[in-house]
C-alpha cells in the first residue's frame, strides 16, 4: 500500500533512492545534451531504468515482504483456524451460514480465549450473510466488554477487522479511521504499525482530496 506517511522507513528509502537516481538522470542529460561528455546521454538513459526499477522494488517486494513477515511474527498463529472446529467450518461450507455463526457464538462464549471464534462469527455475518453492521456493533461490544481484557495481538486483530468492515463493507471512512487511530494510540510499537499509518494517510487521502497534507516526522496524529 503506497503511503505518503513520513514515518514509513520504506517511503523514506523510495524517496532518497528516486532522489539520487533523478538527480543523476538530470546531470547526465545536461552532460551529454550540452556536448561536454555525449556519451553521457546512455548513462541518463540508464539511470532513468533504474529509478523504474529501484521503485518497482520498494513497492512491489520490499514493502509486502516486510508486511507479511511482520504478520508472520506478529500474530504467532493466532489467525489459524482451530481444527478441532471443523465441523463449523463444514457447516459454512454448506452454506449453512446462520447455524455456523451460531454454533462461533456458542463457542466463544465457553471459551478462555473467544476472539477467535467471536472473528469467525463476523467473517459469516459480514460475508455470505451480507449483515457487515452486525459484524461491525458485535466485535465493538465484544471488544469493549470481553472477560478479563484482550491480549494485544487479539485487540489488534479485532481492529483490524473492524477497519475493514468500516472501509470495505459499511464504506465508513471515518470510523476506520478512528479505529486505526485507537489501534496506533494502544499499540504504538506493534509490528502493525507501518501498515496502520499507511492504510491511515490513504483514507485521509480519500477522505479528503487534495486537502489532505501529510503531518510532519513526529507530530501527534490529528483526530479524524
């Protein structure tokens, strides 16, 4: 997800290197186009393929290699489907959808740790259910109400599935962002954190058009 956030370090290394690169584009054409050094205009060319390719890099290996690795460490796991609940995951297989999301509840409600299934729950609503508001009011009261706190690695995963119920399902732009907000103030250290501020500027960004102007390295982040 490409981001204007400046404290991305991936958006900051894009930037010094399309910097450098630009800079020797524009030296060499004025080498080579004012005669002093005609061979030059090569080395322009040249260079002009290795900004194309030094930001191919950053975006399109860089930046996704760094994300997944981030979620490989950062949730353990927890996303995995527990096999001893397959028989829910056959319900919803055959499209028996209410008797699955029923059966989720069920098992949340007697489990320690519930914010797995209470997820699997809104996966159903919020999909083949086509009730993403459901979804949305559950795992808010779930998540400001479940027994004995949530652990971080499963409050952010319930933030993130409400961001993307508000942004993709409910077209809440506002609210996604108050829950990235909410995720960044509590976990400012997650491994999360240069996906969040990403995926923050660009709601700002439609949110806002042209309007929108990046707050500078350090600033507190506005409220939305």
């Amino acid at each position: 997800m490409a981001t204007d956030d400046p404290l991305d370090p991936l958006a900051l290394l894009k930037l010094v290197v399309s910097g450098l690169l630009l800079l020797a584009t524009l030296v060499a054409l004025v080498l080579g186009l004012t005669g002093i050094e005609p061979r030059a205009l090569a080395l322009a060319a040249g260079c002009w393929g290795m900004y194309g390719v030094a930001r191919g890099v950053v975006s399109g290996v860089l930046a996704p290699s760094v994300e997944w690795l981030g979620d490989v460490l950062g949730n353990g796991g927890f996303d995995r489907p527990d096999p001893s609940h397959g028989d829910i995951e056959t319900l919803a297989v055959q499209g028996r959808y209410a008797e699955a999301a029923e059966r989720w509840f069920r098992v949340a409600a007697e489990s320690s740790r519930p914010a797995a299934p209470m997820l699997r729950r809104a996966a159903l609503l919020a999909g083949p259910m086509g009730d993403p508001g459901t979804a949305a009011a559950e795992l808010t009261q779930f998540r400001d109400t479940a027994r004995g706190g949530l652990r971080p690695a499963e409050d952010v995963a319930v933030g993130l599935a409400l961001v993307d119920l508000y942004e993709t399902r409910l077209h809440d732009a506002a609210g996604a962002m108050r829950e990235i907000r909410r995720l960044l103030d509590r976990h400012p250290d997650t491994r999360q954190g240069r996906r969040l501020r990403a995926a923050l500027a660009d709601l700002k960004r439609q949110r806002f058009g042209d309007a929108y102007v990046p707050a500078p390295a350090g600033a507190p982040l506005p409220e939305p």
